[in-house]
C-alpha cells in the first residue's frame, strides 16, 4: 500500500513538473510564467504562498518578483537584506531550510504579513536557493500545511522544490539573455540611423538615458519637417535645448532663431510682439514695429509657454498657425509668412481645453508632433553625467581646477529628488564650484535643500551599510518606545510591524525598554 502511494505522489510530481516545464519553455515574459508557475503548485501540490524572490541587481536587495495568494501591498513589503530573515539566510548560505513550525521561529519575519495568525494552524515553511551558474541568484519558498505531521513528505517537497529552481534559473537566465539581445538590438539600431543621418551630436543636450534616447530620435525624426512641435515637460527639464536643437540641426539653421516667453508680457503688449503694429495704432505707438513673426522670416519661432496665453490672442494665434498668415495692429493688410513653429508648455494643455480656458482647435493645430521631456528623477541614470558636464562647465567659466565629485556628494546628487529637475542641478553645481576650495566637490558644498542626515559628515571612513541599517533601525525603535512609555505592543503598531519583530529587535540590539517607562 505504501509502495503504490509512493509511486502515486511520484507520478503527480512528474504531472505537476510537465506542466510547468511546457509554461516557462513557451513564455517570454518572466513575472507571467513564474506567476504561473507558483499557481500551478497551489492547485497540484497544496503549496500556499509561492513565492519568487530575486536579488535585485542595483539595491542588492531581495525583492519578491511573484507571490501567489499574496496581495500587492504585501509583496512591496516583501524586501530583505541578504542574510536577513529565513529568506535572507537561504540566499547568503546557498543552503535549503525547513521550518516545521513558523509560529516558532524568531527569524521568520512575516514581512509580507500574508498569513494572518501564525499561531492558528501548523504551517510549515520551505525554501530552496535559486542558483544562477556559480552564484545564488534568489529563493523559493511556499508554506505547507501537514495534516499527518512533518516527516518523509517534507523531504519530497524539498527535492521537488529544488528541481523547480533550477527550471525557473534556466528560465530567468533565458528570459534576461534575450531581454538583453533585443535592448542591444533596438540600441544599435538608433545609433545606426543617427550616424547615417550624420546628426549624432546635438550640442549642450547631455544623457544617455532610454529616456532621452528616445528625445534624440524624436529630434531627428522631425528636425528637417516644416511640421509645428509642442515641448511636453516639467519646467528646468530642457525645453530651450531642444528647441535650439531642433532649429540649428535644420536646413533654416542659417536664419533666425527667435524666443518669445508668452507668460512674461501681459495680453496687450504680447499681440504686438508677436505680430507687430501700424504707427497709430494704440496711445504710445509712435512708429512701427516689426513683430516676432516677420523676425524670424524663414527661420524657427519658438513660443515658449504657450499654455499662459489669453483667449484673443488665441485666436489670433490660431489663424497664424492654420494660414500661415498675419495682420499688424492697426493695418489691415495680410502679411504671408514661412516660419518653422516649434511651442513649449509645462501644463496639462488636455485640462485646460476641457476647462475652457485654451482653445481646442489651437491645441490640436499645435499637437501636430508632441515630444515629451523626461523629469530628472525618471533618467536618474543621467544625473552623474550631467553633474560632471556642469562641474566642468563651471570649473573652466571661473578658472579653478576642480576634478572629481566625492562618493558622500554623488549618492547625495542621486537620492535628491531634484523639483526643478536639470535646471536646478545646473545652479546646484555652479554654488559648488563656487565655495569649493580644493580639488574635490564634497556633500558640504552642495545646498542645504540635498543635505541628509550624513551629509555634515566628513567624508573619510564611511559606515559600512550593515552598520548604518542597524544603526537607523535601532534610533526607530527607541524613538517608537519613548512615545509609547516603553510599551512594545503599541511601539510595533506606530512602526507598522509585528510584536514578535520588535521583541526580537530589542533583544538584538540590547534595548531596555523600562527606562522608558515614566509614571505620569
């Protein structure tokens, strides 16, 4: 009887196993297949809460990639150190682990907070390593609720478990290889078509971002087009620069490249920049004036902030864009004219056309060729190089040799959220340049608004990342135990996590909670 019910479990196994094997080998996308996958042992093999955690490459962090029967909001608390937590530990030792008893383990975490309370079933815990040739690229791991006792069976869920890691290693590695391939593909395929179209180079626009390669091929796509481009983007992201580009670049580089900042001049005074007036024509005007369209005869008008005009000019504007003609004030004689309209807004055109206060006509007459400009903190990739670019900009504007940023002042520059995006990082390198005194910008130099908790630190003998976490986590909890008068049920709910955590804490780091204990 024994021998047929072994033979029975082997045969699902192998059951279960084909069915995953068929969803990775056909499947292009990682997160799906693996979703899939962890589904699968749930239904085949009553494995609660599979899950999926990955080393994520840039923060060396493990993060869940999928967890099946775990919410969202879980599976974004789901990160963990290497070594931290049963999960942790599976990654750091390359060593499978099976708790028999989570309720009774201190180091299983609960981060993601899935299983409601330890304490009402005897749930059990697995969790295998994840090997990507010779290194250890994450874990699995699933609960199992034993109806007749750990035993024989653990050790079966064990080897099967393990087997499926190595489907899913193969799997990510295939998956990522042509991930890759097909990144250096597309790569390659826009450098090609900028080196044949001989503009690879638009001076003073510094990134390397996706992002703004995909500004560049816009660039190119429509620099030598007569077609109106509207300038999509936060203010300080560029917008000038890829107006001048879009100009210089062009077959009417060589005429007039003209600027108008449309929120700068009230309405008056603005429908007589932009298309002139008649001597006579209002109180003041005492001779006539050429306006900002008959300027750049044949060559670009850039209107920046287009969105402030008001709705006369609008109308104005819109017969320009539509006839390419214009009237002077005060004349009523039509004047023809070929200018290249390149416009530029920071605010949401599509809720003013819906609120009534820009016109709908104009608007769609302007979104002929939208580009949108990336905010900084979405090409955090490019914040280094554009920081070097302007430390070397400046360096040379004021004389000094400065030659390198300190490793303190760059993980400042990167983790700054940066609101006024290049433009602000443009006058943040400059103060530096300006109050360093040797050869190195250092995290005092640079703006009160960047400095952290460290930045007044020198930047000689850094704590190690381990020390810092504890260090932060330890000042958390003693913070949590002040307000709460020592009490740690009520210090784990303000730190929204679990009692057991936060005694386990306090004992790691040797915290007395009756010192905080003060009679009212």
């Amino acid at each position: 009887m024994k021998q047929l019910k072994d033979i029975s479990t082997q045969l699902k196994d192998l059951t279960c196993l084909y069915e995953i094997t068929k969803n990775l080998a056909s499947s292009t996308d990682l997160r799906e297949c693996l979703s899939n996958a962890m589904k699968t042992i749930d239904v085949m093999k009553n494995m609660e809460n599979g899950t999926v955690t990955i080393i994520n490459p840039i923060t060396g962090k493990l993060e869940i990639e999928v967890a099946h029967g775990i919410s969202a909001e879980g599976r974004k608390r789901g990160k963990y150190q290497i070594g931290e937590g049963i999960t942790g530990k599976v990654v750091a030792s390359g060593e499978s682990i099976i708790v028999p008893h989570i309720a009774d383990e201190p180091m299983f975490l609960n981060k993601t907070r899935a299983r409601g309370d330890l304490n009402t079933k005897a749930r059990s815990f697995i969790c295998v390593p994840i090997h990507g040739g010779k290194q250890v690229i994450g874990a699995l791991s699933v609960d199992r609720v034993y109806l007749e006792g750990i035993s024989k069976q653990a050790d079966d869920d064990l080897r099967f478990l393990t087997i499926l890691s190595s489907l899913i290693a193969q799997t990510t590695q295939r998956i990522q290889t042509v991930s890759r391939e097909q990144e250096d593909l597309i790569e390659e395929n826009l450098k090609l078509r900028r080196e044949l179209s001989g503009k690879n180079t638009i001076n003073d626009i510094q990134g390397n971002s996706s992002r703004m390669q995909e500004v560049y091929e816009m660039i190119h796509r429509v620099v030598d087009s007569n077609a109106t481009v509207l300038l999509r983007g936060e203010s300080g992201t560029g917008k000038t620069l890829v107006a001048k580009a879009l100009h210089y670049n062009s077959k009417r580089s060589n005429k007039q490249f003209v600027v108008v900042n449309c929120s700068a001049l009230p309405e008056t005074l603005l429908e007589s920049e932009l298309f002139g007036h008649e001597k006579g024509a209002f109180t003041g005007a005492t001779e006539r004036k050429t306006g900002r369209f008959e300027q750049a005869e044949g060559g670009t008008l850039f209107l920046d902030e287009i969105g402030e005009i008001s709705q006369a000019v609008q109308v104005k504007l819109l017969n320009v864009v539509q006839e390419r003609t214009f009237q002077r004030l005060g004349s009523g004689k039509s004047i023809q004219c070929d200018v290249r309209l390149v416009a530029a807004t920071n605010r949401d055109l599509e809720a003013a056309v819906r609120d009534n206060s820009f016109r709908e006509d104009l608007y769609y007459r302007l979104n002929v060729f939208p580009v949108y400009m990336p905010a900084l903190r979405e090409r955090r990739t490019d914040i280094l190089l554009l920081a070097e670019y302007f430390l070397k900009k400046y360096s040379d504007e004021n004389k000094v040799k400065i030659n390198r940023i300190s490793t303190t002042a760059i993980d400042m520059l990167i983790q700054y959220h940066w609101p006024g995006n290049v433009r602000e990082l443009q006058n943040c390198m400059e103060r530096a340049v300006l109050i360093c005194d040797g050869d190195t910008i250092k995290g005092i130099h640079l703006p009160p608004t960047l400095q952290t908790s460290d930045s007044t630190t020198s930047d000689k003998n850094p704590l190690s990342l381990s020390t810092a976490v504890e260090n932060f986590e330890k000042d958390l909890i003693i913070e949590a135990l002040k307000k709460t008068r020592g009490n740690q049920t009520k210090a784990s709910k303000i730190l929204d996590t679990s009692l057991r955590i936060i005694n386990y804490k306090i004992h790691q780091y040797n915290i007395d909670p009756k010192k905080f204990k003060i009679t009212p």
